[in-house]
C-alpha cells in the first residue's frame, strides 16, 4: 500500500476542521455531535475518528486556529520596529477583529470556547494559559510605550498592557453581541481614555 503524503494527512485533517468549525458556527458546541461533524465533512466514521477521538479534540483544536491567529498579530504589533504608538497598536487589533466578527469570523467561535472553558477543566487550563500570554503581549507593548517616552516613566506597564488587552475581547463582544460600535467610535474612546493617564507624544 502506498504511503500517504504528510501533505494528504494535513489536508484531510483541515477538512475535518473546517467541518466542525461550520458546524459550530451555526449550531454550536452543544447541539454538534460527532455524526454532525462526520455529515458535514463526507468522510467515513473511521477517517473522522482518526484524527480526532472526541468532539472536546475537535473543540480544542479550532481554539488552538482562533488563539493562534491572534497570537501571531499580537506579536507583530508589540515587536513592531519602530515601535508603534498605542493608538495605532490598538487601531491594528481592532482592525483584526472587524475581520473576524463576521457570520464565519473565528471570533464567533472564540465566544464559545469560553463558555466551554467554564465546564471543561483541560480546556480551561488551554485558554488561561494563552490568554494570560495574550495579556504579556500588551504588557510588553506598554513598557515599550513607557521606554520611548509616549508614557509616563512612573506608569506602571502591567496595569496598563491588562487594561489595553481587556478593551480588546471589550470590542469585539460588543460587535458581535450588541451591532457595534464601529472601529472609529471605539478607537475614539480608546484615544480620549489614553490621554487622561496621560499619555506624552
């Protein structure tokens, strides 16, 4: 028999993937069984249970997609040379997730990937994890700010990267939940609230 290419496996096991994320997007977590997602993706029981025993792997997985996207941006932003001005780090996020608040945007399923959090131990520990790693990105974005002068050299950069980091999830919860606001409107009020700590520059 011949072997199958690491090229075939990767791109079997997308397609199981993006059949379960479908799947979650318009029935969630909870109302998807595994058959849903094997319909969905039309591969065999056997081809679906081979890459993935449980619908918990499946789950932890497009976490692992919607974390890392926003992993990497976050990266880029906080390592940005020159460095970038808070406003326009904060502008490039935003900017990120009016990309993905979408009917199909990853930011949908991140919602849901709290919610399970909550009753599923080893996925809690999964997003406590990247999400405190997302919180040390900004962290590190405002000790930037602080040693190029845009803040204050007293201001402390672990309060103030949390509280940069909390307007984000802040965002986009009300974009898909509440119909806004726009971009404009919050970076407005991202702009006004950096002035009052102050901000120099």
């Amino acid at each position: 028999m011949p072997r199958v290419s690491d090229e075939h496996l990767a791109a079997r096991r997308q397609q199981i993937l993006d059949a379960a994320r479908r799947c979650f997007l318009r029935n969630g977590f909870h109302s998807t069984s595994m058959q849903d997602v094997i319909n969905e993706a039309g591969l065999s029981v056997g081809a679906v249970y081979r890459y993935f025993r449980s619908k918990n792997e499946l789950i932890t997985s497009i976490a692992e997609t919607v974390i890392n996207s926003a992993d990497q941006l976050f990266v880029e932003i906080t390592k940005h040379d020159p460095p970038l001005p808070l406003v326009a780090a904060m502008d490039r996020a935003l900017t990120f997730v009016d990309a993905q608040t979408g009917p199909d945007g990853i930011l949908r399923i991140a919602i849901q990937v709290w919610a399970e959090s909550l009753r599923d131990p080893a996925l809690a520990e999964f997003v406590n994890e990247k999400y405190t790693g997302f919180r040390n990105h900004f962290v590190a974005l405002a000790e930037r700010a602080r040693d190029t002068g845009e803040l204050p050299s007293d201001a402390d950069p672990e309060a103030m990267g949390t509280a940069l980091f909390g307007l984000i999830p802040g965002y986009f919860l009300q974009r898909i939940l509440a119909d806004g606001p726009d971009r404009a409107t919050y970076l407005a009020g991202v702009r006004a609230l950096l002035a009052a700590t102050p901000v120099r520059g």
